[in-house]
C-alpha cells in the first residue's frame, strides 16, 4: 500500500472521528469510534469503518445520510483537493 494514502487514511480517520464527534444530531450515539478508513487507489472513494456503544446500525443510517457535510468538513480539515466519495459501515470486527 501506497504510505501516501495510509497517512491521508490516518487523517482522516482522526479528522472524521472529531467531526462526528462534533455533530449535533441527538439520534447519535455519545460514542462513536472510527475505528479505519480504506481509501481507493484515486482516492475517489472512501470507506469509514465505524463501531458504537449502541444503535450501531442506526448510527451508519445517519451517518450515510449526512455523507455530503461530511465530505466538505473533511476536505477543509485534511487539506484534500478532490473530495472522496465516503460511505460508512459498521466495523465486522465489532462484537455486538
């Protein structure tokens, strides 16, 4: 893997965990953890593996919902000039 894009995974794994964290939907779980982000090779996709405490499917629900905010919040942090395409899921190493 290309150490480029492991560095721009890692931030924006950071990035979007305190963008979450920083959302002001109450349907959101208090604690939800980015556990890794898996960007394509052209970086024009993103898939953000999430867990929570509770709801957890609900939560990857809200979050897809709100994938456009959360794409222009993490192209300003991050300092990207094309904007991944992000789509959210439930992390399968999660023991529910």
């Amino acid at each position: 893997m290309n150490r480029t894009r492991m560095r721009l995974e890692a931030r924006a794994a950071r990035a979007l965990s305190a963008i979450i964290h920083e959302m002001k939907d109450p349907r959101l779980p208090l604690v939800v953890t980015v556990e890794r982000v898996r960007l394509s090779p052209d970086l024009s996709r993103g898939r953000v593996l999430i867990s929570a405490l509770e709801r957890t499917e609900e939560t990857v629900v809200i979050l897809n919902h709100a994938h456009g905010y959360l794409q222009e919040r993490l192209a300003r942090e991050v300092g990207l000039r094309r904007i991944p395409r992000l789509s959210f899921h439930a992390d399968p190493g999660e023991v529910l």
